[in-house]
C-alpha cells in the first residue's frame, strides 16, 4: 500500500495509524518489510500506532510520530482559521519591517546628500591651495633653517679638522704607543717570573704525591696477571694464581705459593702481601 500510494502520488501525506490493542496487535507495525517501506517512502508519513504509550519500529523510521489516530489528523490538517490568523500576523510584521528599512535608507540618503553638498569641487580646489601655499611656505622656512645648521656644523668640523691635524695624531699615537709598549714589557717579564715560580711548586707536589716515587721507596704495585686488576687485599688471591709485581726499574712475574692474613702491625690494617 505505502508502494502504491507512491506510485499513484495523489496524496499529499500519508497517516499509517491503528487504534489501542495488545503487543500481538501492534506486531505487524515492527515488522522489518513495513518499516523499510516506511523508510523509503518520498511521501510524508505521519506514524500513529496504538495509544500515546505505545511504541513500535514505524514510529522511529516515519518523518513524524503522533501519539494517537486523532492527534494525527489533526497534524495533517491544520486550522485553516488558525493559519490566516498567523499569515496575518506575519504580513504586518513584514509591513512594519519593510517602512522601518525604507526610513533608514531615506535618512541615511538624506545624510549623504548633505555631505555630497558639502564636498563641492570648487570648495575643496580653494581650501587644497590655501594648504598648498602654507606648506610652500613652511618648505622654505625650513630648507633655510637646514641650510644654516649644516652651515654652522660644517664650520664645526673644519675647526675640528684643524685640531686633528694627521701629523699631530701621528706624534700623539707614536708616545702612546711607546708607553704602552714599556708597560707590556714589564708586564710580561712580571708574569713569566710568576708562572715559573709556580710551575716549580707544582712540580715539587707532583712528585711528592707521584706512585714513582713511592716506587722508589721499595713498594711495588700488585696485579692480577690474567685481567690486569690492582691486588689490594689478599681475600680474593688463591694459592697457585699468577700476579705480577710493579717496581722502580721492572715488573716481576710471580705465583702465590702461600697466603697468609698477617698485617705489619697488630692495630692496623694494610694491604696483604703474596709470597712468590
């Protein structure tokens, strides 16, 4: 039917209701073929199945859902009455709203001609050369006053010139240079002493804090002779294991025959030492 009534397009809207039943009832207004065609219709259609509480598919897919049968009459044909009622409120308000725009554009035309008349070529041609003329005139006054300053700072300079004369800057130049070059003298001479004097303190620190002096003094450094690792302690040394024994003059290539945890003084703890 929905199909049909497309088709034939003679109506204007159409209303798919049905009065109050039970859920069984309303069944048919669920089904996927109806609320498909309902979907698809190019004609309005207005859903109005069961009561006000009653719910089904065709009322979510129609362009519009009246709560009963009457209801969606009355959506369908409005108050004729009602509608002049509105068209005639809606045509003074446009009335009133078209005098409102017209009376604007006539003051603001009325405030254009006035201005039209106050912008008059012959008028604006005879205030533009009273200020051509005082500008002519504000020119010269200026240019002169330029020329008189660049005059006198041009004196200046000459003076200036005079009293930088090339051969006076160069005496100048030449005894400032001299004094300069006394000073840098004396300077230099002052800081090569200070530095010597401190490179031999320095020096004298680094050779009392030097391992090759303590070498010197019979200590050798000890180490692992596989990985190179500093022996400190004797916790860690196996019997058997090869070291090596840094000195002044060499290097000594031993193996731990023995370990042994004595330290040199009862209170004290030192570094252990391996018998070779």
């Amino acid at each position: 039917a929905l199909q049909l009534a497309n088709r034939e397009a003679w109506a204007e809207v159409l209303i798919m209701a049905r009065g109050g039943g039970s859920l069984e009832d309303l069944q048919a207004f669920n089904d996927e073929t109806v609320a498909r065609a309902v979907a698809a219709s190019a004609l309005p259609v207005i859903s109005a199945v069961g009561h006000e509480t009653d719910f089904s598919i065709c009322d979510f897919v129609a362009d519009v859902r009246a709560p009963t049968p009457s209801a969606a009459a009355e959506m369908a044909t409005p108050d004729g009455e009602q509608l002049q009622l509105g068209l005639a409120r809606t045509a003074r308000l446009l009335n009133s709203r078209i005098q409102f725009r017209l009376q604007q554009k006539a003051q603001q035309l009325d405030h254009l001609a006035h201005r039209l008349a106050q912008q008059n070529p012959q008028l604006k041609l005879h205030q533009k050369g009273k200020e051509l003329d005082g500008m002519h005139a504000q020119l010269l006054r200026a240019m002169t006053r330029s020329l008189q300053e660049r005059k006198g700072r041009l004196e200046g300079l000459q003076l200036r010139l005079q009293a930088r004369h090339p051969s006076r800057l160069l005496e100048g130049q030449k005894q400032s240079l001299q004094i300069v070059q006394q000073r840098l003298h004396r300077t230099m001479q002052l800081q090569v002493r200070q530095q010597r004097g401190s490179l031999r303190d320095l020096a004298r620190t680094l050779h009392a804090v030097s391992p090759l002096a303590t070498l010197d003094r019979g200590y050798a450094v000890l180490g692992n002779e596989t990985t190179g690792q500093l022996i400190s302690q004797a916790q860690g040394v196996e019997v058997g294991q090869s070291i090596q024994a840094q000195l002044a003059d060499g290097r000594l290539h031993c193996t731990v025959d023995q370990i042994s945890h004595e330290t040199l003084l009862p209170t004290v703890n030192t570094e252990p030492h391996a018998e070779n």
